[in-house]
C-alpha cells in the first residue's frame, strides 16, 4: 500500500497521462528532455505504459483498475477538500473571501455582454493553472494547523490538481454576499462579483498584505 503522500504522486501522474490520453496528446517529455527527472520519467508513453502494467493492471477478472483507482482516490482526496472548505471558511471566511474577489477581479476577462458583467469561467478538472484553486490552497496552507485532520489526512496530503470543480463552486456559493455563481455556463461554471459588492476592512488589509 503506497503511503498517502506517494498517493498524491501517483495521482497526478495518472490524472496528467489520463487527460493527455483523453485529448490525444502525447507527452513533449523524452528521456533526453532537460526537464527529465524521475519523476517525469512516467510521464513518457513508454515508460508509463510498462509501470501502468506492473501496478495497475490484474489477472483476470480484474484487468486494468487504473480508471477505478483514480477515480476512488480522488473521491477521497474530494471529501478531504470539502472538509477543509468547511473549516476555513468557519475559521477566516474574510481572508479567504478577499483573496477569492481580488482572483476574480484580475483574472476575469473584459466584459463582452450587452450587461457589463465580467465572468470567470472555471477550469475543467485538473484544475492546473487555475487562480481559485491556488487562492484557496495558500490561504488553507496558512491555517494548516487549525484544520487538523480532513478525512484521515493532513493538507498536505492533499495534491493540489485533486481539488474538483463542483467543491470550489460550492466554496464560491458559501460566499453568496461577494459572488453570482452560474454552475451551468462553460464547461465547469461561472462567476462574478455582486453588484455593489463592498470587502470588508479586515479582508482588503489581508489581501494586501498577500499581495505585497
């Protein structure tokens, strides 16, 4: 049994060849790339291909579990998250709501409505790149010890890509004085600042202090 923080590697391993597979890309790493580590090793085609079949791949009727790993494991790695949304919103919903407003604020494209309104659509599962996610991530990082246990882990067995839409977009909906959220637009939601929206004192003075 691999220990949770191996788990979390193996995870985004398998999420990046999962979604590469998916989109019919192949891998730019080769074992001559400077970027080769590893670590990036299983990411080849070659290399992921033999380890998929030494660890994930049983005698009959089993047959390749790799889907149904991913798929428990992130389950798990979900309840985790919501855990800890749960915890830090009761512990600094106004940090991490200020950090969230000003995300949305900078990342949010031009309005291009006949409204005005500036949405941010989120990413799609794994979230990589996504500025939410990152916001949420750093400012539970800064309260690790409070959380305590989220499920029988610790935040920092939880790898960042395991974050899912739908648990972010009930994070946003808990902060419904800040945000109009849309979980039907695009491909995994939307939002957008309220109309009239003000952050109190003590979120802009923590938001700054983050940002400088």
């Amino acid at each position: 049994m691999l220990p949770p923080r191996d788990c979390g590697v193996v995870t985004g391993i398998a999420a990046m060849r999962t979604c590469a597979c998916a989109s019919s890309l192949r891998s730019p790493l080769s074992s001559g790339s400077p970027a080769f580590s590893p670590r990036s090793r299983l990411l080849c085609p070659d290399c992921w291909s033999g380890w998929r079949r030494t660890f994930f791949v049983l005698p009959a009727p089993h047959g390749d579990i790799l889907a149904k790993w991913l798929d428990a494991r992130l389950d798990r790695y979900e309840t985790a998250w919501e855990r800890a949304v749960d915890r830090v919103l009761a512990r600094c919903k106004a940090e991490l709501e200020g950090r969230l407003v000003k995300v949305v604020e900078t990342a949010a494209p031009p309005a291009t409505s006949a409204n005005g309104k500036r949405w941010l659509h989120l990413l799609t599962w794994p979230m990589a790149g996504c500025a939410l996610a990152r916001a949420l991530c750093d400012v539970a990082a800064g309260h690790e010890r409070k959380l305590g246990k989220l499920a029988g882990l610790t935040l920092k067995e939880l790898p960042a890509h395991s974050l899912r839409p739908r648990t972010l977009l009930r994070l946003l909906q808990a902060c419904d004085g800040a945000f109009h959220v849309v979980e039907e637009s695009g491909a995994a939601g939307a939002v957008r600042i309220r109309d009239g929206y003000r952050q109190p004192a003590a979120a802009t003075a923590a938001g700054t202090a983050l940002s400088a």
